[in-house]
C-alpha cells in the first residue's frame, strides 16, 4: 500500500499552504499533505493511493527499447535473460553451513502476527524521504516486544537502479542496506518477508497504455537475480514476496502477473544459495483477494514451498472514512468481512495463506467500531490458518521515536487473540432516528450543561466488567463511581463531576482503563468536555485558493479530529458522490477522508481536489465538518464556504 507520508505544512494565516519536494507524496487514500509541488515538479496520480511530485520524465523509464504497450513475451527464455545481464558467475552464490528448510504453512504459522515496517525502505525516492527516518534495531525490538513474529520489509528499488537493457543493476549500498536491516530483524528471531514494492507502478505496471512488457520482464528478472544473489545466503526465517499490488485489471493481465511470479521463482533459483529451498510470497493481481481467486495459478518446475499473499482494505467506505462512515459493526458488517476470507480459502484450500496487508487506522476510524472490526478480523481468519501482517505506516500504530503504540487495544488483540476469544467491546451505535452517533469508547459531556449519569453500551461476550483504573491506576469504586446494568456500565454524575465542571477546558480529560474476566481487550474510555469548534475563518473564493490544499485555522472544541465532512452546493446538490443519497443522514452527501478533507493539530483542510470539484460544478459549496459526538450537523460543526 502507499500512503501517509508528511509533509509539515507551511503556517500562512488565514490559510496554510505548502509545497511538496522532489519525488514526495503530493495525493492519495490517506494523504494529509499538500498537493502543491515544488517549483520544476508536477502532482502526478499513480494509483488511488498515492500521488507523487515528479518532473516530467520521471513517470517512465527510459529505455533503448519500444515504449508501446505490447502482449509480447521475451524472444529468449527467462534463463537466457538472466545469462545474458549477470554480472557474477552463472552458478549463483555459494553459501557456507546449513539451511534450516521449513514448509510454506509452518513458515505461515511462525510469521503470525506480523507487522509491517511501511513507508521506509519503501519511501520514493529513498528510505527517509516519506515520514519516518531511516530505521534502527530498536524499532524491530519495539515490534517483538509488542508479541509480533514477523515483521514484511516493504522495499522500492526504482531509484536505485544504473545501466539499462540488459545491464539493469542494483546500487550495491541499497543491496547492502536492505540486507543489513533483514539482519535487524532476524537477529532477533522475527521471521522477515522482503518484496519489490512500488517499483509496481513506477516501472512494472503492466496494464499502462504504455508498457513495454518486455522491458518489464527483462528488468523484473534482472532484479530478482540480483536481489536473489545478495540475500542467498539468508537463514530461512527470510521469504521473498514476488511484487506488491501489481496493477491487474482483467484476466490477460491475470496472466501477464503469473508469468512475473515465474520469473521471480527462475530468477531466484538461478542467483543460488539457499534460495530453492527459500519460502516465497506469490501474488494475484493487485494481491486483492477477487482477483487472485479468478485469476491465479502457481507456477511449475520449482521446488520452492509457497503460500499466496493478498492484502485487505475492505469495507473502503469505514477503512478510509468515506462518506461519513464512521460505524462498523452490525451482524451484516461482520458477516460481509467473514465471508470475504471465507470465500478466499475455499478456493485456495490447502495453500498457505498471508494477509500482507490490513488496517483500521487510529488516525481515522472511530475507536469502538475500529475495536470491533479488529477483533471479528482476528477471529475470522484463526481458523483459516491466516498469518496477518499488520500494516503500518509510522503514522498508524507505532509511534517509532517514543516506542509506544497509538491503540494498545488493537494490538493486543492482534498478538492475542484467536477464534475462541471472547473479547469485550464498547458498542458503536446509531440512535433510532439514525441522526446521531452514540460511541462507548468515550464519556462525552457538553460545556455548560449540567453534569448527569452517564450510560455505556458495551459488548460482554460472557465476561465481567473486573476493574475500572484512571491514568494514574487508581481504580474506580464500583456502586459509588459506577454500575453494570445490563448490558450498560453507568458512570454516576458524582463521580464525573470531580472531571468535568463550567472551568473545565474543552478536551481529553481522562483516560480509563476497562479490564474484564476473560479476553484479551483492554479499551480504554475517554472523558472529554466539548463545545463546538471555531475556524478563523468561515470562506474563500474557490479560484483564489486552487492548486493547493486549503489548511484552515481551528480552535478545537473536544477531540482534535474530524468525523466527517458534509458539502452541499447552494443549489442543494451534493458536490461529490451523489449516490450517498440513500444512505442516511449521518452519510448522506458526506465526502471522502484524505481525498477531500483531511486535518492536523491546528487545522481543517480541504484538499485540492476538492476546491476543483467546485471550481468544476461553478457553483458556491458549503463544507460542513462535523465531529464527535455526531449529532447530523445540528450543533457540533462548523460550516465553510466556498465561492465561486
């Protein structure tokens, strides 16, 4: 996946705009930066996730051979390419000692739970570029600590290679840094996937309108050879992934992307050393579960064990906060989710299976409904024999300077957690008139307004409610701060009077921690005293501002975040998405997390896309954020405008 890099933005009062540098992300699912470049460069689309600053030939790679897309294989087989663009001898490496072979699923099973080490070694143009510095030890140690087995090295060699057709080769410091930070991770017992990451889009996407499938393939075989013979000599704890999200829309290109996993396998086999015994990741187009199932089909003539490998981001509307989805969890939600996975073993039966990819960020999905997706994930795919290597951007889960994570909750259900746990859930509801969002992963009290009991909806699933601790772990008294009722803890109004009161500043004002008889789920409540935000300013003229994200002051009233984000022209059209019509009020005409809006710690954003869509419609658009509690825009948002 590509996506979360940042880019501090500029402070330029009543606005703040940046521009991005050379080769950054400028755009994408996720992406809460600027999409201005810099001066010489242009914000180009790779895919839905990610966008890049690049100057005007850096989307193609330039060759010595055609540039038009062409279904042609090599005129020579894949070992005669290979014998053709080595640099070292036709025998591969030599390795000394001993190779500790081990199958496909207990490599599958030793990997869970994994975690992924994102926007690193895979960063554009290099490690360091995106948001996260160049990666120590401790990082890996951080992640072990934490109850992972397996750690996914995602890594873009694209710019780092020299030559062309046929002497594509590798910067031996990028070869050496890449196994130098696999040590990392083996050295302490992580079982440790490498693969070839955006390099998908940035020189191997094969349904271009011009690819050059050749050029693809001789490349693609170059530099697994190369990749192969650096990292022969590995311990088995290493597998190689073939390609990450390989572009695939149809089932010649299902083809195309098998014959790739071909390549990598001949590839690897002809660099020697410990390679034909080495475990390896084959992929489906675009590692999409659908995808794979129609379209995949193994390779033969080699001995290596595999498993396939494929990534899951579904449902898009809740996992990238589409159009006010900010609920997950009803019997359909979880079914939908069961299904999926279901569906992907029975077609692939008795194959190893990694989930390579997932994510319910922190940094937008709700907490209750982003706990209860967690869990019915982790469950859902224990007795599917499903490795799950979690994704993680540096900006999601594990805060690498501090060394702590972001959702302790959510980790330790990943670690934890298997099919038989009962794990105890704060619930995520809507009311009956649908209109407003009721979330037990927090105690909400509105400023000026008189201090009362308090009622959460939680999830038992047969446990009890042992302890309630403050952040100090001190524990609340039960029957005097506190009382289950049903399926409903109660926080009484004496006890939440000694946190809120009329001087009580708008915020976080405790953080609580629930343990249960049974389970692994710890979630944490959060008091928190709102009053509706302010913005320094309630407009712009849509043109004055276009070509670059609109960063808006704001005075938070409570949480530091958006839910969701309403645009409605003056005509009384929706500006995007018109189908959101039939989804209900707290979903109706709402936009699109990152695409749309974003926010940081002193500003609401609008992206760049979406001041064009109302430069596009030439009509006035009202953006309505909203935050939490969710009440459809009644009290808690804010309204800015647009005009034309």
């Amino acid at each position: 996946m590509q996506n979360f890099a940042a880019w501090a933005l500029v402070a330029l009062l009543p606005y703040v705009q940046a521009q991005v540098p050379a080769y950054g992300q400028c755009g994408g699912s996720g992406w809460s930066g600027s999409t201005s470049c810099t001066n010489g460069y242009y914000c180009t689309s790779q895919n839905i996730y990610y966008s890049q600053c690049v100057p005007g030939n850096a989307a193609t790679t330039t060759t010595s051979v055609s540039t038009s897309k062409t279904s042609t294989t090599l005129t020579t087989t894949t070992s005669a390419v290979q014998s053709t663009s080595r640099t070292t001898t036709s025998t591969g490496a030599t390795c000394t000692g001993t190779f500790s072979a081990i199958s496909a699923s207990d490599y599958v099973a030793k990997l869970h739970p994994g975690w992924n080490l994102g926007n690193t070694l895979d960063a554009v143009p290099d490690e360091g570029s995106w948001n996260n510095a160049p990666v120590v030890a401790s990082t890996f140690q951080t992640a072990k600590d934490a109850g992972f087995k397996g750690v996914r090295i995602p890594v873009t060699w694209a710019y780092h290679f020299t030559g062309s057709s046929p002497d594509w080769t590798v910067d031996p410091e990028w070869l050496q840094r890449v196994s130098d930070v696999i040590d990392m991770a083996t050295s302490i017992g992580l079982y440790t996937i490498v693969n070839v990451h955006h390099d998908s889009w940035i020189w191997a996407d094969i349904t271009a309108s011009d690819a050059n499938i050749t050029m693809i393939e001789e490349k693609f075989s170059r530099l697994w050879y190369q990749i192969g013979t650096k990292l022969a000599c590995k311990s088995s704890l290493v597998s190689f992934e073939a390609i990450n999200e390989a572009p695939c829309d149809d089932a010649s290109d299902g083809e195309e992307i098998n014959k790739l996993n071909k390549i990598f396998l001949q590839a690897i086999n002809d660099a020697g050393g410990f390679n034909s015994k080495r475990v390896v990741n084959l992929v489906g187009g675009g590692e999409d579960s659908i995808k794979t199932s129609q379209w995949f089909e193994a390779p033969s003539g080699f001995s290596n064990p595999y498993a396939i490998q494929f990534h899951y981001y579904s449902p898009y509307d809740f996992i990238f906060s589409a159009w006010g989805k900010t609920i997950w969890g009803s019997d359909s939600d979880k079914s939908a989710l069961s299904t999926d996975f279901q569906l992907l073993r029975n077609n692939f039966t008795d194959v190893p299976i990694i989930l390579g990819e997932y994510d319910a960020s922190p940094t937008n999905t709700e907490p209750a409904a982003r706990w209860k997706y967690v869990d019915q994930l982790v469950r859902s795919t224990s007795d599917l024999n499903y490795a799950l290597v979690l994704w993680d951007n540096g900006l999601d889960h594990l805060d690498r300077d501090a060394k702590t994570w972001r959702d302790p909750n959510s980790i330790s259900m990943i670690t934890k957690s298997t099919s038989d746990t009962s794990n105890s859930l704060p619930d995520s509801t809507e009311d009956k008139s649908a209109t407003s969002q009721s979330s037990s992963a927090y105690i909400f009290h509105q400023h000026g307004t008189t201090v009362t009991d308090q009622s959460l909806p939680f999830v038992f699933n047969g446990n009890t409610l042992s302890s309630i601790a403050d952040s100090t772990g001190s524990k609340l008294t039960s029957g005097t701060d506190y009382s289950v009722s049903g399926s409903n803890i109660i926080f009484k109004a004496s006890y939440l009077s000694k946190h809120f009161s009329d001087s009580t500043s708008p915020g976080v004002i405790a953080d609580l921690t629930l343990t249960f008889s049974g389970g692994d789920s710890s979630p944490i409540v959060q008091l928190v005293e709102w009053t509706t935000p302010t913005l320094s300013s309630k407009t712009a003229v849509a043109s004055a501002v276009s070509g670059s994200d609109l960063s808006i002051p704001i005075t938070w009233g409570g949480l530091k975040t958006v839910a969701a984000v309403k645009a409605v022209t003056s005509g009384g059209q929706y500006l995007v998405d018109d189908f959101t019509q039939w989804f209900g009020p707290l979903q109706e005409g709402r936009a699109t997390y990152s695409s749309q809006y974003n926010w940081d710690t002193s500003n609401v954003i609008l992206t760049s896309s979406a001041i064009s869509s109302v430069i596009s419609a030439g009509i006035t658009t009202v953006f309505t954020f909203e935050f939490y509690p969710r009440d459809n825009g009644a009290v808690n948002a804010v309204n800015f405008t647009l005009t034309v």
